[in-house]
C-alpha cells in the first residue's frame, strides 16, 4: 500500500492509501470518494 497525500479543494490536506499498480483513474476515484466530491 502507498500513502499518498493530496490537499482538497478547501485547503485540507488528505491521507489516501492506494496500491501500487492502480491507474490514475483509480486514483481520482479514490480521492473524490475521501473529499466528498464527484
């Protein structure tokens, strides 16, 4: 698992755990998924 911290669009920085081989698309999934934002 990797630990990637990405800042939302209020100014808060965000913890997302991702695997290695997801695709970037899969990454902004999991990242509106933790902000609340389609």
């Amino acid at each position: 698992m990797i630990e990637i911290t990405v800042n939302d669009r209020l100014g808060k920085k965000v913890r997302i755990k991702c695997n290695p081989n997801d695709t970037i698309g899969d990454l902004k999934k999991l990242i509106a998924a933790q902000t609340g934002t389609r």
